[in-house]
C-alpha cells in the first residue's frame, strides 16, 4: 500500500527538481498503472489516528500522516513496515522499518 499523502509528498519531490525524475505526472501515471501499488486514501480515521500519542511522535505533518496511515492499518490487524530513511521516523520506533 502506498499512503496517497506519499503519493503526493514524491510529487513535490520531483516538482522542485530534488530527484532525476522529470515529470510528476508521468510519475503520477506510472504509480497508477502498477497493478503492484494500491494507494491507500487519507481518511478521517487516518486524520483521528494522528491525534493519538505514538503519531505524535512524529513532528512533520507529512510524515506524521504517513505514519498514522501505516498505524490505522495495523490497527485493523495488517503487517505494516515502512521504507523510509527518515531519521525522525526511525527514531519514534513506532512501525517496524526498511531501510
């Protein structure tokens, strides 16, 4: 599952030229034309699990939202793991982690 505040968050990667990726709608197209990725909408609940005390480990909104989305999925009885680099994320240790 791809949380779609990711999904977004790439786009502005690639909109202010941080990556080698030229055209955030290609990107946006190719995502969705991956029959591997589902992208996993941001919804209230995801809003309302952000609230909680684990979340707000997490101090960027973005990242915050991301991680409530990956937190309301195992809430729901799902093996989450995130990939990420982030040092924040890492260090709040509340989902498992690729790095």
């Amino acid at each position: 599952m791809l949380p779609l505040i990711a999904l977004i968050e790439a786009v502005l990667v690639i909109e202010k030229g941080r990556t080698s990726l030229p055209d955030p709608f290609q990107f946006f197209k190719r995502i969705q034309q991956d029959e591997r990725i589902e992208i996993d909408e941001l919804t209230l609940d995801i809003f309302q699990r952000s609230l909680q005390p684990d979340a707000q480990k997490i101090p960027e909104l973005h990242d915050r939202l991301i991680v409530s989305t990956g937190l309301y999925i195992q809430d729901l009885g799902h093996e989450v793991v995130i990939l990420t680099k982030d040092a924040k994320i890492i260090q709040a240790a509340v989902l498992p982690i690729v790095l």
